[in-house]
C-alpha cells in the first residue's frame, strides 16, 4: 500500500491546493512517485481528461506538479454549482445530474465506496499519496457525514497536516479552534501544523508558535511566506478575478465575469504575456477601451446573459462590435452570442432567451453531455477583417458543454466556420464562428498550446500598428518553472525530516 498525507485548512482558501501541489513537487524530486487525491471537488474550473472524463482542475494542475497525467481518479466527485443551492453532479468523470445541496447530503454516503475504489486503484501506481481536504474539518454540521475531511482520513488511515491563513488574520485562533473542534480520535490524526501566508520577520511569530505548540500538543511543520508564484487558483476565491492591473503594457484584454464563470484558467496564459494588461470586470463603468472583450465559459448561459442584460453589458458589447472591437466567445459565451439558446429539459435553467445577436446561430441544452478533447486548424474561408491571419493556425484543447449549436443561415457553415476540429476518437468536425472581429468557439484550453496565442496577439498589435513580435515561452516551460519555485519555497520553510517522519519514510 502507498504512504499517505493528508493536507487539510482551516478555512477555504488556506491554500491547501498550492501546499499539494508544492509538496508532491519536493517528493517527486526526491524520486517518489507521487500522485494527488481529493475525494470530492466544487468548482467551476474543469478538464477533459486523454480518456474523455471530467476532472477537476486543482487536481489537474496537483498532476503536472507530480509529473503525472490527470487521471479522473484523483477526483472522483465534483460538484459544479448550478445555482445558489443546486450543482451538476460528476462521479468518476461522468455527469450525472443536477442536485439540490440537501439532496446530495442526504446521498453522498453512498459514495464512498466509489471513493474508496478510486484511491485504491491510485495505491498501484504511486508511492506516496498527498491528499487534499476541502474548506475546514471542523464544520460540525457537517461532520456527520464527512467524505472530504476527517471522515476520508479515517478510511485511508491518513496522518493530517492542519494549515492556517496568517494572512487573513487570527491563525492562532483559527489552528486551536479547529484543534478543539474535533473529535479525540480527530484530532490524533492531526500530526503537525502549518502556518501560510506569512510576510514579515518570522522571529516575531515565534513565541506564538511554541505557545500554539504547547497548546495544541501538536509540532509546527513550518511556516511558509506568502510566495509570488503563478500557479491555477481554485475557482471563486481566486485573487485573479478581483485584482485590477495597469502594467504599461501594448493591449488591453478584459474578460466579463459572469456570475457563473467556468474555466477561468483559459484565460491564465494570457496574463503571464508582458504585452498584455488582462482585467476580469463586472461592471460597464469598467469597460474602458479593450483591444479585445472576451466572453468566457458559464455554468449557467441562460441565467448569466440575463444578468449581462439588466446590468448594462449586453448593450456595451454590442456597441463596441459596432465600433469594431473584437470579441472572442469561448463555450457558454460562445452561445450568447448566437440569436436564442433554448433549455427545453431544465438543464440549467428552463426556457428559452434571445441571445446576444452576434452570430446566426441557435443553441439548444440537451440532456447529454459532451466531454472530448479536440486539436484543430483555423479554417475560414471568409478572409476579411482583423483575424484573416489566423488561417491555418493549430491549437489543441477540450469542449465541455450540454448545449448544441445550429446554424440559421445555410451559408454561414461554409463562409465562416472557424475550425475543423479532431475529437479524441479520431471524428472530424466542425467548430465555431469567425467574422471579421469576432469569434466563437467551444473549445477551452485553446491558448495553452500550438501557437494560437502568439498568432491572435501579433494580429493584435498589427491593428495598433505596432509592428513587432511577442516572443512567448511554451506554457509547459512556464509552469515547471513556476512548480519548482514552488517547491523550493515549501522546502526551505519546512521541516523536511519531520515532513518525511510524519508520511512515515525514514531517511
């Protein structure tokens, strides 16, 4: 059987995700293999896996830092929220309908033996396990029926590390709260404590830390500063949708951030670009003058073009199409921008909606939905306005999404389609829109690979009439250095030996 650790916080956005994800990167280095777990996800950031499943993305980005391939069974069950008190429910990558928060409580018991077939199944091909728990263990409405946290530590006989968030205040608290909170048996599973965050003179945070050592009766592993690294956030709590930027950069890129956003992490390669200035806004008075508005994915199209509709940005949009700026659509805003999107079976949200007006094009929900992963070429033949150059380009990606596309006007499927598409079966089809100065497509993850990104920026620049090309690393290179730095931050503030002693490998 794999060794085991088990990364829990006391709080959501502790950072139990990048501490996975840093620690599985030192033991890889140290030549285990390593392979991440977390038993149950809720996020709106997906990933197709090479077999067609559906995965959540920390636990993708926790299998790059491993040096492994995503396998659904690092993430068993995900939860996409539908609605304040509803989610698609995925288990073992495969969507399995909508469920209100109380229905899936009441079921989600009669999970755990997929839980437990997954984690097993990754025991034979890994060394060592690193487990990540979700939001706190010490919710004590929760706690009954526990699949995430203590409750999967105790059917895995994993030993926990419990990490704080110095940077929001009150960890001491926070660590001997959640400490207190747990059952005996609970908390003898804890077997070191962690503090993040931390800026500032750690001399000073030391009398705390023998005095929560005492407390506790529990060690301190370390105390990691508040690292500078870029690496995927998980879902809503990510900084990168709130930040504003206003580097001296040549072009100015702002996403909508609906209220439902999914696959934020598209948009991840865009921002390390130094000629890029990338903003998520919310509000028309936000607008400002982009070189390009992207319209991202959504959980939820329907309710989500509703709301760009009462707050002012629908109308926004239109008018910077008419003035000629350009407007990338991916997935959900792909569909908004087509003429009326119909969820006749509930899916997501019942009835039907105008859309945005862009494109000739319909979208119907349908029951089933469709998980690939796709390569493609950029095949127009309708050569006009600022994306003409993107002819012939190749890029690679996934489509997730209940929604099927038509076309009202039988021209537009030869003048401007915008892709010829290869689905993991080896299907050939066809893809999205293009016009002029706007796109459509369903495929996410298309400026992660190939050279799409570097293409689109360069006819960027060319508009402005700056005539100069952006240099771009491979977003492979990019990250692997962003892994190590990781790594190397986690491991000069930690105390490797009891690290090692706690998973229970000598060395």
């Amino acid at each position: 059987m794999a060794k085991n650790l088990m990364i829990q916080g006391t709080m959501s956005n502790a950072g139990k995700s990048l501490l996975t994800a840093g620690i599985l990167r030192i033991l890889k280095q140290d030549g285990y293999q390593v392979a991440p777990f977390k038993s149950q996800n809720m996020a709106l950031n997906s990933f197709i896996t090479a077999d067609g499943l559906e995965m959540g993305r920390a636990q993708v980005m926790q299998a790059e830092a491993a040096g492994i391939e995503p396998d659904v069974r690092m993430n068993p069950i995900l939860l996409k929220p539908t609605s304040d008190v509803g989610s698609q429910v995925i288990v073992n990558g495969i969507a399995q309908g909508n469920q209100k928060a109380k229905e899936y409580f009441a079921k989600k018991k009669e999970l755990i033996p997929t839980i437990l077939s997954a984690y097993r199944e990754l025991e034979k091909m890994a060394d060592i396990i690193v487990i990540e728990g979700a939001g706190s263990p010490a919710e004590i409405n929760l706690k009954q029926n526990d699949i995430v946290n203590m409750g999967l530590a105790k059917m895995v006989d994993a030993p926990v590390l419990l990490v704080g968030d110095i940077d929001r205040g009150g960890v001491f608290a926070q660590l001997f709260g959640t400490v207190m909170l747990l059952e005996p048996e609970e908390r003898m599973r804890i077997k070191g404590l962690m503090i993040n965050k931390f800026r500032g003179d750690k001399t000073i945070l030391d009398p705390g830390v023998e005095q929560i050592e005492q407390l506790c009766k529990i060690p301190m592993v370390g105390v990691i500063p508040y690292m500078n690294v870029d690496i995927e956030d998980e879902d809503s709590l990510s900084g990168r949708l709130t930040k504003k930027t206003n580097k001296a950069a040549a072009l100015n890129v702002v996403v909508i951030r609906l209220p439902h956003i999914s696959n934020f992490t598209d948009f991840n390669p865009l921002e390390r670009i130094e000629c890029i200035n990338l903003n998520y806004i919310t509000k028309v008075s936000e607008f400002g003058h982009p070189d390009l508005v992207i319209l991202p994915g959504t959980k939820n199209t329907i309710s989500d073009l509703k709301w760009l509709r009462q707050n002012g940005m629908e109308a926004m949009i239109k008018k910077y199409y008419h003035s000629g700026g350009n407007i990338f659509g991916i997935c959900g805003g792909f569909q908004m921008m087509g003429q009326e999107l119909s969820d006749p079976f509930g899916v997501e949200e019942m009835g039907t909606i105008d859309g945005i007006g862009l494109f000739p094009m319909r979208t119907i929900m349908e029951k089933e939905k469709v998980c690939t992963r796709v390569s493609g070429v950029v095949q127009m033949t309708c050569m006009e306005g600022v994306f003409q150059g993107l002819k012939g380009t190749r890029f690679s990606g996934y489509e997730i999404h209940m929604g099927r596309s038509m076309w009202l006007e039988k021209e537009t499927k030869l003048k401007n389609n915008f892709s010829l598409l290869k689905d993991q079966n080896g299907q050939k089809k066809q893809d999205g829109y293009i016009r002029k100065n706007i796109i459509g497509t369903y495929v996410h993850g298309i400026f992660e690979e190939g050279n799409f990104a570097e293409q689109l920026i360069e006819l960027l620049l060319e508009q402005k009439g700056i005539d100069r090309r952006e240099q771009i690393t491979s977003f492979y290179d990019y990250k692997e250095k962003q892994y190590n730095l990781l790594a190397d931050i986690i491991r000069n503030n930690i105390n490797m030996d009891l690290l090692y002693k706690i998973i229970g490998i000598s060395k």
